[in-house]
C-alpha cells in the first residue's frame, strides 16, 4: 500500500477468533493493512474468510462467542510515525495509547473481562481528538468506543432492510442519527434530515420522511441507511457488502452514489465485498483475505493487472471477462474453502493451489513478502531461499544426467 499517503487507520496483526464448544475459530489471524485519508480500501475474498469479522472488530462489534484476542486498530496512526518535532510526543513508543496485546505478566482478558482502554478522544485533548486510539483497547461496550463509531466512523451493512427499524418511520430514524451528533431541535433536525435524503438521491425526501422501511424498495432503504450513516459526517465509512442485497441496476446506482460521496466530503472507504467487479469499481488499494488471513494486498491497477498470489490469480481467473475481445471462459476455484475448524497445515490455500510446492506449501506457513510499492503477498514462491532450501536434493539423493531422479 502505498506509504506516502496519510494513513487513518490501521490494522495491526488483528486477531479475532471464535471460541466454540467444538473449538477456536480464527476468523481473523493476524490481518495487517491501512486505510490511507480520502481513499478507498477494498477487503476481498470468498464467503467466510473473514471479511466482515474484519470490519466488525475495527469498530468491536464482535459478539460472544467472538472477541479480539490480539493485535491493534490503530486510529489516526500518522502522529506514531510522526518524527519527534512534528506533533508527536516525545517518548519512544506508542506514547499514551495502551496496548491490546496482554504482556506476560498479565492474562489475556476473556470474553467478560473489560479490556484496557487506549486514549480516548477528547474535547480537552490538545490533539483535537486526532490523537492515535487503540481501538482495540478499548471496552467495545464504552463510551469511549461509542463516540467514535458516532462522530468518526460510521459502517453501512448488506441488508437495509434489516437495519432499519420496521416501527419508525424514516424521519424518526433520520433525526435521531442526528441528534445524537450535533444540537438540533426537532425542526432542524427534520430539515437536516430532508437535505440529507436529497443529497442520497430519495426523490420527494419530505414525503420519504414520512415513510416507513417496507413501503420503500430495497435501494431506498440502503440510501437511507447511507444518509444515516454520513449524518456525522465521518472520516471513514465502512461498508460490509453494501450491494449484495440489491439488484445489479440499483448496486451500479449505490456504488455510484458512494464514490460521488467519497469525491464530495473526502471521507475514506473500507469496502467489503466478494465481487471483483464492485472492487474494480471502487477500490484504490486491495485486500484479499483467504481463511482469515491476508493474502496478498496493493494498489488496484496492480491487483488486477499482475497479481501475485495464486488465490487472487484464481480469483481474478474466475470471473468472466467482457468486451469485444474477450475469449476466456472463466474458471471457477478449484475445491472449496475448507471448513474453519480444519484449517489446512501450511499454507491454508495449498490444497487448492496449482502452484503449491509439495513437502513445502503443505508444512510451512507462508512468509508475508514485501515486494515493494506497497504491495505484499504472502505466499513462499516469492521467497526464493525458502524454496531452493525445500526443493535441493537431499545429500546422498542420485540424480542422473538429465535430471531425472533414479
Ligand atoms: N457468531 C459466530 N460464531 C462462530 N463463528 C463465526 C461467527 N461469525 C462468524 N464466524 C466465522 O468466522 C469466519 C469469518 O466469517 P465472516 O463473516 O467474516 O466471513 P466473510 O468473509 O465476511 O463471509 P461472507 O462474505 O459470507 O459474509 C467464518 O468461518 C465464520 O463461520
């Protein structure tokens, strides 16, 4: 990912597992990556590698049996790496800000234990509130949390309808989102509400005020759902799979609707989803995930064009290609993802993977490999050593002149 743009957020060697009566559950498994300012970032992969648990643990909404076991969120992580002199404080280290990870004196918190706070923003922090959070630190049920899901952070989910409530009309719904950010009595809030449903593009939106959630179509509700969620006006927006749920005009609306957003106030994007399509759309800079764990990760035009890894090859092979000259047929991902409570040994892709190395790809987890301008992928052909040292002949092992072993 590219360095040199201001990040906002970043993912630390996030761990979230699910602790079942059948065993753990690493939905997520040491994700690392960041959301630079005003930029779109597009999580990607197949169902159930761990995408929403992802954006679900960036903003603690994980629920029990799930929590964040490890790792950091970091908000506004620019003033960690800021030379001394330029804003950050003087002490070596994450100054002020305390860690998610228990140190070895100190049991992990379990599922009912309060987790230790990172610095909250404050009205009295002489960063403005733009200091580096822990958000993983935080009690994902505190006040401190809240308030930044609130006024900072703001996530859209796949099924507007069920996330709107049935029982109230939009204005209620609209004017509440409201009143929770900023002083507005009643009528202000309606016509901040109105403006609101205009600028998602609801036609007529006094008359929408007045509807409830069923009597508006599923696009409707995912603008309302959007207006709520811009109502705070916030740095980042995380959308979960946002179109999914909606036919392929109304998705091409939506996603249109959220990049004109995105141009307009600056903000920037976590985009979830399984179509490479929308992430062509979208994206600046790419996540694939696979079985909880980051695959391969870079800027759009790079994914798309020389992919790395053989997962995102698969991917990327797997959709079909339009235009006039296109001749290939798409060919689906050989097998399936395994079940996530038998993760394969090694490399969790390599019993699908046509480049696994046998005796290496099945015993080895992959190193994460930075080949440069941002982009990594985590996959041992790119580490050539590890490779020659798994393929060289075993001493005492023949080999005859063409090659061959005897
Ligand atoms: N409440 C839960 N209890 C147990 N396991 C869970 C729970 N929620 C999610 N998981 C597991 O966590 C893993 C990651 O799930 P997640 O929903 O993040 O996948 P995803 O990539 O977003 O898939 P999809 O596109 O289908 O939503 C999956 O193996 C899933 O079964």
């Amino acid at each position: 990912m590219a360095s040199i743009q201001e990040p906002l957020l970043r993912v630390e060697d996030l761990k979230t597992h699910f602790f079942l009566d059948e065993g753990v559950v690493r939905a997520v498994d040491g994700v690392t990556f960041t959301v630079p300012r005003g930029k779109t970032v597009c999580v990607v992969g197949e169902s159930g590698c761990g995408k929403s648990i992802t954006a679900r643990s960036v903003l603690g909404l994980v629920e029990s049996p799930g929590r964040v076991v490890s790792g950091h969120v970091w908000w506004n992580p620019a003033r960690l790496d800021a030379p001394a002199g330029a804003g950050a404080p003087a002490e070596a280290g994450p100054p002020a800000v305390r860690s998610a990870v228990p140190s070895a004196a100190e049991p992990a918190a379990g599922p009912t234990t309060r987790r230790r706070r990172g610095r909250p923003p404050r009205d009295d922090d002489p960063s403005g509130g733009s200091g580096p959070v822990d958000l993983a630190a935080l009690d994902s049920r505190g006040e401190d949390l809240r308030r930044i899901r609130g006024n900072d952070i703001s996530m859209v989910f796949q099924e507007p309808m069920a996330s709107l409530s049935p029982m109230y009309t939009v204005a209620h719904q609209l004017t509440q989102a409201i009143r929770v950010h900023e002083r507005a009595d009643r009528q202000e809030a309606f016509e901040r509400g109105v403006s609101l449903l205009s600028r998602v593009g609801i036609p007529r939106p006094e008359q929408r005020m007045d509807s409830y959630p069923f009597q508006l179509s599923g696009g409707m509700c995912q603008r309302v759902m959007i207006a709520i969620a811009i109502a705070c006006g916030p740095s980042l927006l995380i959308a979960d799979e946002p179109t999914t749920a909606l036919d392929v005009t109304t998705q091409a609306r939506i996603i249109d609707l959220l990049r004109d957003l995105q141009r307009a106030t600056g903000m920037s994007m976590l985009f979830i989803t399984h179509d490479l399509g929308v992430v062509a759309e979208v994206a600046d800079e790419v996540v694939v995930m696979y079985l909880g764990t980051v695959v391969e990760q870079g800027g759009v035009d790079e994914i798309f064009h020389d992919p790395k890894h053989p997962y995102t090859r698969a991917l990327l092979a797997s959709i079909p290609t339009m235009g006039a000259g296109a001749r290939r047929r798409p060919t689906s991902i050989r097998g399936q993802v395994p079940h996530p409570l038998r993760r394969p040994k090694g490399c969790p892709f390599h019993p699908r993977c046509d480049s696994a190395i046998p005796g290496l790809c099945d015993t080895v987890a992959p190193p994460t490999v930075d080949l440069g301008d941002g982009r990594r992928a985590r996959c041992v052909l790119y580490d050539p050593k590890l490779v020659a040292e798994h393929t060289r002949p075993a001493p005492g092992d023949r080999t005859s002149d063409d090659g061959s072993q005897p």
